[in-house]
C-alpha cells in the first residue's frame, strides 16, 4: 500500500500535537516511528486510520484520500493493548481468530497462517497461558486473516522478553518481504534486526523523515 502524508497538522482542543508533517512510502516499504510520550505517534496513526478527522487530501492511501477510503480490510491494525479482549475469559487462539475475520477464511488457510508466526502448535491453548511474545503473534495473526496491503504495530514488543523480540521481528521482515507496508512505532529502534526503510522521528509534533541504507542502525 502507498501511503502519502501531505502537511498534516492536528490536534486536540488548544494543544496542535502534529505540526505539518509530510512523508511518503511506497508499496514494501517499512517505516519505523520514534519518538517520546506525548510526541503525537498513536495519533498520526490514529490520523492514518481514519479516526482522526483531517482535511482532505491530507492523508491518501492508494491515491485514494482517506475521507473516501472504505478498503479497511486492507489494514492490519496491533494495538499495543488489547482492549477488546477480557483475559479472564476463557478463549483459545483458534477462538480468538474465528470471531475476528471478516473474509472466508479456511481451515488450510488458518493453519498455514498460524505456521507462518510460529504459533501452530498453540491453536487450542487457552490466551492466558500465552507468554507476551506469543500473545503478540496471536494478534499479528489476527490482523493478517484479510491479506491487509498495510499493518500497523503500535509498540509490539513492550513487555515481550528477548528471545521472543527477536522471534517477533523475523516474523515481522518475513511478512514485509512478501511486500506488506509495515508502520511500525517503537521507543527502542536498536532492539532488532528489522528492516526498516524509512525511520520518522517526531518531537514535540514536529517530524523527522529519513531514509534508511541497510534496514536498522
């Protein structure tokens, strides 16, 4: 998915928290977000999904301006929390992706999904017996069941021990190869291997937008 910011200012009240920001990515590209709290990254992305009211022609997703994109399923989305999940409820990963789809979705097709994050062997367990890292991949399966053009992962790796960040980030350039354009907002852009492409550091609303040789510094 292409995706072109065009000066986007916005805010909350009297508090402007994005100030003119522009940048563009093209299909495949892989963009890491830094920046402080406060600095206004969930709310570019909360720009970028719709929620937030802007101008129009501020934000176009596959030159189409986001007042007037309707594709949604072509976004995967990963929160940093979950909040449409109760833990305590007894659900199982298969559960879990079984009330999330929107498509036709088989069985074969499940499988082969829930192979490709490395989670196969966990369909039936019960989400609280989940490690972090296995929680996260359990929803970044949940946000491929509709083959989505563009996934969007606001601190995935927050609480999630070593050996799975590095487990999370194979997974995640696995699924870029395959020319899915990631947006990806992260407090740590030394943590990984990621193959980042492009890097938007913001401070204070204002932005940063740099290319990156070589995936991550």
């Amino acid at each position: 998915m292409r995706i072109s910011v065009s000066n986007l200012t916005f805010g909350y009240d009297y508090r402007t928290v994005l100030k003119d920001i522009s940048f563009t990515l093209k299909t495949g590209d892989f963009l890491a977000i830094i920046g402080n709290n406060g600095s206004g990254k969930s709310t570019l992305i909360k720009c970028i999904l719709g929620i937030n009211k802007i101008p129009t022609e501020t934000i176009l997703l596959d030159d189409v301006d986001i007042a007037e994109y309707k594709n949604y399923k072509n976004i995967g989305y990963v929160p940093q929390k979950f909040d449409d999940f109760n833990y305590e409820f007894p659900i199982t990963v298969n559960e879990i992706l079984q009330v999330s789809k929107y498509t036709d979705f088989t069985e074969d097709q499940k499988l082969e999904l829930l192979d490709k994050v490395g989670i196969l062997e966990l369909q039936n367990e019960n989400i609280n017996n989940l490690s972090g890292g296995q929680l996260q991949r359990v929803f970044i399966a949940r946000s491929l069941m509709n083959n989505p053009k563009l996934l969007i992962l606001d601190e995935p790796t927050v609480g999630v021990d070593r050996e799975n960040v590095e487990r999370f980030y194979k997974t995640v350039n696995e699924l870029n190869k395959e020319g899915i354009t990631i947006m990806l907002i992260t407090h740590n852009i030394n943590e990984s291997n990621a193959n980042y492409t492009h890097v938007l550091s913001l401070h204070n609303g204002e932005a940063v937008f740099r290319e990156v040789s070589g995936g991550a510094e």
